[in-house]
C-alpha cells in the first residue's frame, strides 16, 4: 500500500506526516486506525470497536476483525476502508479533505445500493422521446457534463424533476482523472442513475441531449477497459428499477444541468439540494433554493 511511509522506505519521498491530521507518520495503522477522520468514521458507522486493535500489523488487524465481525458489519467494514483510502488519495492528490461526517454519508449510500442488489430483476427499457407512452414516470432525470481536458477532471450536473416539472432534486459531482468527455458523460449517467436509486424511485426516464452513452448501454460490443466499466456500472444499477427508460432530448431543454455542471466544475463546488424535505432535509431554504437554479 502506497502509504508516505512506504513511499520513504523505498526512497520516494521524505515528508510522512498525515496529509488528513498532520500529527503521525503516515502508514496504513494510522490512515485506517488512528487518524482522527478515521476514527469520527468507524464511530459514526457504530464500528468503533475495530480501532481497539493493539497490533499495528494491518493483515492481523484484518483478519481479527473479519473474525469478530458479522457478515453485515464485515460489508460495512470493507466498504469503509475503500472510502476512507480514497479520500486520503484525493487529500494527497487533489488537496481535496472531506469531512468524516460526509465520509459516513458516503458509505451508507453504498450500503443503501448494495442492499437493492439481489431483488426482483426490472426492466430496462431504452427508447427515443417521440416514441414514449403517453403516461409519463414520477419522476424525470436530466443530467449533463463538463470537461475539462487539461486537467483531466469533469463534474456532473444531474436535476429530478416530478410529474409536473417541478424540480425535486439537484446534485452535482466532481471526478478526476477523466480521460475523455465521453468519459465525462458516462460518470454523468452514472451518477443520475445512482441519484434515483437513492431516492428510492421504482420507476424513472433518464433524459440527455447526447446519444453517445445511450447507444453504448444498448450495445453488447466490449469497450476499452475503462469506459466499459462505466457502462456496465450503469447497467448493473439500472436493474434496480422496476422501470427506467433512457430518452434523447433537445439541447435546450438540458441546459440546467449543463449550467449547473459547468458551475461545479468551474468553482470545485459539489452541492445537493432536496425540495421535498420528506426525502432529505438538507436545511435549504426556498430563497437558498431558487437562487441555486436560477
């Protein structure tokens, strides 16, 4: 594990303080176990026992608490530990810290989507705009992406809206090392297809102007490595509804997302922001909320 300490073991680098606390060297005992982000996280996911290990020795560590764990608390625990590596790779990488509090939020949404995994299969229906029924889904998701090429980053912009138009959710979403803006798009999709499934929705239309990501779901052709990772994430979520249906829309009519993931993008600024407060209660005012999607 690429951890400072190992890195100036191996004659890399010579600074290994916790880029997260600054108060240790920093190997794998001290990102996982002692760092005090890690530790906000293992208490707020109720597994905080997993930090009264007394040997440093991360593989012993490991196999005591997949030993002492239930299977349920064995998932979270992995789950956990690929979150809190990845934010300290974008703290070291990026200069990016987030919050233990928002690492939690992190882990029980992946939780949330595993949990989905093994129900009923649904029905994945693509079709174009002028061929759908005329009863229309709850719930319409628009969603858009910005690249930017130079630093090989992108964000997503992605709106819900209800039957009547009405905007109920929006979420936007920063990703690094992104090597193309189909790439872009993609992380896109996926992240409205993930935003449904959070909310719980059974049923939703996904809708972009681009037909590039569509067309790639509809295919069974292999794609280079890591855009068919994408789009098989994308396909595996979507049988999590019991219907959602992909639809290419004019370009006028995505323009706030568009909007929204350029602001992102632009200002290193993720937001979400819920309207219906019975599904979230993020704190948002109607003011706050208008002044965010004007």
């Amino acid at each position: 594990m690429p951890t400072l300490v190992n890195l100036r073991n191996k004659r890399i680098t010579t600074n290994v303080r916790c880029p997260r606390c600054g108060s240790g060297e920093e190997d794998s005992f001290h990102v996982f176990q002692q760092c005090p982000t890690s530790i906000e996280v293992w208490q707020n996911i109720s597994m905080g026992w997993v930090t009264t290990f007394s040997d440093q020795n991360t593989r012993t560590w490991l196999t005591w608490v997949f030993a002492k764990g239930t299977k349920e608390q064995s998932l979270v625990f992995c789950c956990a530990l690929w979150v809190i590596w990845n934010s300290r790779n974008q703290m070291v990488h990026e200069r990016k810290k987030i919050s233990g509090r928002n690492l939690t939020q992190k882990i029980e949404s992946y939780i949330a989507e595993l949990e989905g995994v093994g129900k009923e299969r649904h029905t994945l229906r693509i079709d174009r705009l002028q061929k759908h029924s005329e009863e229309e889904p709850e719930d319409t998701i628009l969603f858009d992406a910005a690249f930017e090429a130079n630093r090989s980053r992108s964000a997503s912009g992605v709106i819900v809206r209800n039957r009547r138009g009405e905007m109920r959710v929006l979420k936007t979403a920063l990703h690094s090392n992104v090597s193309s803006p189909f790439l872009a798009e993609a992380f896109a999709c996926l992240q409205a297809v993930k935003l449904g499934i959070s909310l719980g929705l059974r049923s939703a239309t996904i809708r972009r102007y681009s037909k590039t990501v569509i067309k790639k779901c509809q295919s069974a052709e292999r794609d280079k490595p890591i855009i068919g990772a994408v789009i098989n994430d994308i396909k595996s979520h979507s049988l999590l509804f019991h219907e959602i249906s992909f639809q290419f829309i004019q370009k006028l009519e995505n323009y706030q997302a568009h909007k929204i993931a350029k602001e992102t993008l632009a200002n290193e600024d993720e937001r979400y922001l819920v309207r219906d407060e019975s599904i979230y209660n993020e704190g948002a005012t109607e003011e706050e909320w208008s002044r965010n999607l004007d």
